[in-house]
C-alpha cells in the first residue's frame, strides 16, 4: 500500500475492532474508481489486497423501498442475505457461510455503524437500526483479513452514515407497497463552512416510520427509526463527532411453516394465530470520537459508545412442556446495556528505502445482560390462554465482556510488491449469576473464558497499474453467544458451557482488474473450521447448539461492477460455495460426514442492467439464483433452488432548487412460488419461511436545496 505524505488531516478509519479499515470516498481523479482509506494511507478498491466491495447509498436507495439491507446489496459476491418476511427475528445473513446456523439476529459476522458494533461483544448482532436512508456507503470484507476485528467475524460489514455538507438540504420521501407496506421518512444535512476550520459543524438527521400488514398471516410490523450525526471541527488538526441511533419495532412472529403447510397456502401462520407470538424492540445508543492528527505522520483516533436495548419475546411453546420446573417458560425478556471504548495510534515511517506503517491500539466492549422467563399462558377457567405473560420461570444476570490489544503494519516492499500484517490477541470473559433457584430450579450460574491469537498477513503484486493479484491468510475465532449459551436440549435447565468456541483458518487468492469505468474482481478461498457451532435442536422460537468437530468450506467468487458512457450501469456476482462437514455431527445412527452445511447456498448469481441518468426517465431490471438450500444436517429437507426477476423505471426532475424523485417496481415478476429462508435444524421440521409472489411498490422523494 502506498502511503500518503500530503494527508496533515486525520485519518477517517472504520471504528472498528481492527484494520484494515475500508471507507469509501469519491476519487477526486476518477469518478468511477471507487475508492477506499485503509491504514495507513487512500488506496483504490482495486489496489486493497482483500475481498472487500463497496456500496454506495445511492445505489442502495434506487428505486427501493429504503425498508431492509437485503433491497440492492446482491451485487456483492459471498455474501447471502434474506429478507425472512418476519420482522420480529431481522434478516437472515451469512458470509461465506458464517452466519448461516442463525435462526434470529446474525451471527459470526462483525456489523458496525459509524463505527458502533452492530454486534455484541458476544458475536449477536443486529440489522434492525440499520437507517437506508441516510447511508452513505456499505462496505463488505470477506476472508482472511476479517478475522483481524475480533471475535465472530467471518466477515464484516461496515455501514457509515451519510456527513453533512453544504448547501444544507431536507428530504422527505415515502413508499408504498403491497401487502399494506408504508414507509415514510425525514432527512436533513448540511453544514457550516468547509469542514477545515475551527468551529466549522456538520450534521445529518434522518428518521423513518415503517408499517405493514406483512405478506403472511400474523406478520404484521411497526417500525420507527432515527439516526443523527453532528460533527464539529475542534482546530485544524481534531474533530469530534456525535452519533445517535434509536429503534422501536413491535412485531408478529408467523414463524416457520413444514413442507405440506407451504405447500397448501404459504401464508398461513397456525402457531402464530394460536399463541400471539410476537416480538418487540426498543435500542437507543449513542457514540462520541476524536480524531486527531499529532503530525504529518501520525494520527490518534478514540471511539467509546454506550447503549440499551430491550426485547420481550412471546413464544410458540405449549403448556405442557413449561410444567416441568426446570423449563424457562415461553416468554423471553431481556434487557442489555453495552457500552466500549477503542483507541488507536497510526504511524507511518520509512525504514530506508521502505515505506511502512502500523497501527496499534486496544479495544474493550462490556455487555450485561438482565435475562428473564414467564410462562406464555394464564389460566382461565381452568384452561390455558396463551400470549399472555404468566409466572416468572427464569431470572439471571449475565455479563460478557474483552479486552483485545491489537497490531498492524503496511510495508511497500518495491514499486510492485507490498506487505499487510497483523495479529490481535482476543480475550473474552462470561459470568452468570442465576437468581431463580427454588425447587427442583438449581443454582445455575456459571462462568467461562475464551482466548486466541488472531494473526493474518496478505502480499500483493501489480501485474500492472490496472491489475493486482493477492494471497493472504489468517486464523478466526467465534465464541458461543449468549443465547446459544443459554439452552441446553432436551429442555434441561441451565447453561450450555460445555459449547467451546470455533476456530477456522482460511487461505484466499484474488485478482482485481480495472476494466475502463469498472472493477472485475476474482477470489478463490478454503476455511478450514475445527469446533464450528451449529444448531442442534430449534423448537417454539427456541434453539440450543452443540460443536459440529470440523467443517469445510471451499468456494469462488467472480464480481463486476461496470459503468458504460454516462448511464448505462451493469453490475454481477457469481458465488460458488461448498460447505460440507468433515466429521459426523449428527445425532442417532445417521452418518452425517460429508453432508452439505444446512443454511447455505452452493450457487448464487445476480446480475442488474439499468439506464440511470442524472435527471429525465430511467429504468432497470435484475436477475437473482439461488441454488437449493439444505435445511437440516441430515440433509433430508431442502428449499429448492429458484429465480425471480425485478423491474423498475422512475422519473427524476429538476427545478431550481427542487429534485422530485418519482418511481415504481415490481419484484419477482413471474410470480414464483418459494423459500425465502429456512429455520436450519427445526425439531418439527417446520423449516420455510416462504417469499412473496408477485408484489409492486410506488415511492416519492423530494429534496430541497438551500443554495
């Protein structure tokens, strides 16, 4: 990587765990480059010596309903998302595989926003306060190189909210769907002076509500969002900057359906109507960072945040199985303070003819947990109403929290030729202290400790100054969470402690090709996995897991993202991906070695064309495959493999200091029927949650200019 001698400003790093940090930016040399700050210094997208893809917010806003990340982010090669239709359990994402087991809530990829984990300190994370509305850039990193952010990221994906800048301007804007979706939102940004001066502040407020009677029965949701940022130029050489987010979502749960129930009508929802399950949500968090910059080669950066976040659960557990006095009942509730601090020094250097740098610094996350149980049910004239919340069952405290020092260097060995480094020693610490110990209901509090070293390193040539190929390497770590720690099977009471966390080691060559306005990219890898956690048994919205001994996962990714005159754009992906498990992880006499990883496509392909100009009509389409998905280790139930087709077209007018935005799409045109995601492991064998058919959606955007 070459280093920047002229940048006196601080670095804006990704406030993450760990470098390298990829943060996009528009090349003032090339418009079409898109380009990335990685520590030490301003590198392209082409010459990182990782898998990393960049997303701008305007791509994610085109013609988008602006509701869930899953709308415009299948363009990035390795990445697997899936909107559940169920917004009480998120969306369903895994990259590359990690993530994959997760039946709520994402799991082994590492999630920030402006630099505030979207994932817990014990590998949990959330897409919920996600604001597409204020997105600046989404920028995705895969393989070796992830594992340098700490624990659970077998990927990672940074969001980064748009800056103000001036001339100030609001927006306000709506979308309606089918199946009585609404959404509606509220955004402004500006600034005073050029960001270069003392006093000078920027800012962004954005908030959203969004509505729906959902495509299945017992689907409905509510959801209001915020999200606001304000920087202020201390002196030349600081910046401080504020950042707040708040999220409140109430919703049904329609839970998953068996073969013969999708079959027969795929929007029903029996257990949902018969036990109200339902969710809902509220986070608020805040974050405060300094950047500074101590000279022309050296840059100090220190992010710390705080948060809450509260959830009440209600679950498709019968009557039966919660008389037992060791069952936790059927409703779930939970209240999570987290809070961290990371603090960083960048220094770039010459040791003789070498350019190189470092980064060093230390990161803590703290995570206490407030983790109770009811039954779902009161009793009425001697028979059960469920959805209600009953007798107290369970009530814990739960603490989780690291302290991870971390290192990496950058040498520009020859013109040609450089090296990326680095290693961070994770440390992880959990304790539970149960307070609900009465009767038969033992003390079942407990400890643990996890600790790995964490190293990964890349060399990168340049074949020419359009084409660079990579190889690198690196070891990964996942601890269970919380919630996998808190079920063991068979309905036995207490913790799961003897869950160990996994450990993979990954191996990946690549091939980044500038190709007149576009970037063909190219990645071939294998992880290598010892103890991967994988579902065990998930029943009534409740799952344990158990160390699956060692798994596989081999694959290639191909990706264009191209731009021919001024606005005919055209962007594919191709993933191929064989997860398979090296050692039998099933229960009873099926040998379950060599099976395909459930939860996991073999292909995915998407490929979009539109006409985008700046302003007058415009029009596009896209194409997505999925292969069959398995759905239990067994592999004796899978979604099979489909195809859907999106079309939109839109008009856009310019008047003075007005833009009106005005467009319409219609999704899965041909009206297919199929599995949007499984539930890997249902012990009723209840594993698809169904797609919608055919569905249309018409949005409005209006933006005012104060020039």
């Amino acid at each position: 990587m070459k280093i920047s001698r002229a940048a006196k400003a601080p670095l804006w790093l990704l406030p993450a765990v760990f470098s390298p940090c990829f943060i996009a930016s528009a090349s003032a040399a090339d418009e079409q480059t898109m380009v990335v700050t990685a520590t030490p210094g301003t590198v392209s997208e082409l010459d990182t010596p990782a898998a990393v893809s960049v997303v701008s917010g305007e791509d994610l806003r085109h013609a988008a309903p602006r509701v869930n990340l899953s709308e415009n982010l299948g363009s990035v090669p390795g990445l697997q998302i899936q909107n559940r239709q169920n917004y009480a359990q998120d969306l369903q994402l895994s990259m590359r595989g990690f993530g994959s087991r997760s039946t709520y809530g994402v799991r082994g990829i590492r999630m920030y926003v402006d630099g505030i984990p979207a994932t817990m300190p014990d590998g949990q994370g959330y897409t919920s306060n996600f604001d597409l509305n204020s997105i600046d850039s989404v920028e995705v990193l895969r393989g070796p190189f992830s594992a340098l952010y700490g624990n659970a990221s077998g990927g990672v994906i940074d969001v980064k909210t748009e800056t103000g800048a001036q001339p100030p301007k609001i927006e306000a804007g709506t979308w309606y769907g089918s199946y009585g979706s609404v959404r509606y939102g509220l955004k402004a940004t500006g600034a005073t002076g050029d960001g270069t001066q003392a006093g000078d502040v920027d800012y962004s407020v954005s908030t959203t509500r969004f509505t729906t009677h959902g495509y299945r029965d017992h689907s409905g949701a509510r959801k209001n969002l915020a999200n606001a940022k304000l920087g202020v130029r201390l002196d030349d050489a600081s910046k401080l900057t504020l950042i707040f987010n708040s999220v409140d979502i109430k919703a049904n749960d329609p839970g998953g359906l068996s073969r013969d129930e999708w079959k027969e009508n795929p929007r029903q929802s029996p257990r949902g109507d018969q036990y109200n399950t339902r969710k809902s949500t509220k986070q608020t968090q805040a974050g405060l960072r300094y950047d500074r910059a101590l000279g022309e080669n050296d840059d100090i950066s220190v992010m710390a945040y705080a948060g809450e976040r509260e959830t009440v659960q209600y679950q498709s557990i019968p009557r039966a199985p919660q008389l037992n006095p060791t069952h936790p009942g059927g409703v779930i509730d939970l209240t999570r303070h987290y809070q961290g601090i990371d603090s960083r020094w960048t220094h770039r250097g010459d040791l003789g003819d070498v350019p190189f740098s470092f980064t060093t610094g230390l990161n803590y996350e703290n995570l206490i947990e407030k983790r109770k149980g009811y039954e779902n049910f009161s009793m009425v004239n001697g028979a059960p109403v469920f959805g209600e919340k009953g007798s107290l069952r369970r009530d814990e405290r739960n603490l989780m929290w690291n302290v991870d020092p971390y290192l990496q260097t950058s040498w520009q060995l020859t013109d040609k030729l450089s090296l990326d480094a680095g290693v961070r020693y994770s440390n992880i610490w959990f304790d539970s202290n149960d307070h609900y110990v009465t009767g038969r209901n033992g003390d079942d509090s407990g400890e643990a400790n996890y600790h790995k070293w964490l190293p990964a390193g890349s060399l990168k040539y340049a074949l020419t100054d359009a084409w660079n190929v990579y190889v690198s390497a690196g070891r990964g770590f996942e601890t269970p969470t919380i919630n996998e720690l808190s079920y063991r099977a068979g309905g036995i009471n207490g913790l799961n402690l003897d869950l160990k966390p996994s450990t993979s080691d990954t191996v990946e060559i690549g091939s980044k090709t500038r190709i007149g306005n576009g970037l063909l990219t190219a990645a071939l890898f294998q992880t290598d996995t010892d103890n991967e956690i994988v579902t065990d048994t998930s029943s009534g919205g409740r799952t344990t897991y158990k160390n699956a001994g060692k798994t596989r996962r081999q694959g290639v990714e191909l990706g264009l993202d191209q731009q021919f005159g001024d606005a005919w754009k055209l962007k594919a992906a191709w993933t191929y991906l064989n997860a398979t498990y090296r050692t039998d992880v099933c229960n009873g006499d099926v040998n379950c070695n060599g099976n395909r990883m459930p939860g996991i496509a073999r292909n995915m392909v998407y490929a979009s064309m539109g006409y985008e100009p700046e302003t007058g009509w415009y029009a596009g389409g896209d194409v997505r495959y999925m292969s069959s998905i398995m759905a239990d280790d067994e592999n004796t139930a899978k979604a099979p493999s489909y195809t859907t087709v999106g079309l939109n077209t839109g008009y856009k007018v310019k008047k003075g200091n007005w833009m009106l935005d005005v467009f319409g799409r219609v999704d899965n045109l041909f009206d297919r029927d199929y599995v949007g995601s499984v539930i890997v492991n249902e012990g009723n064998g209840r594993y698809y949650e169904p797609a919608p058919g055919r569905n249309y959606g018409v949005g409005a955007a209006v933006t005012y200019s104060f020039e």
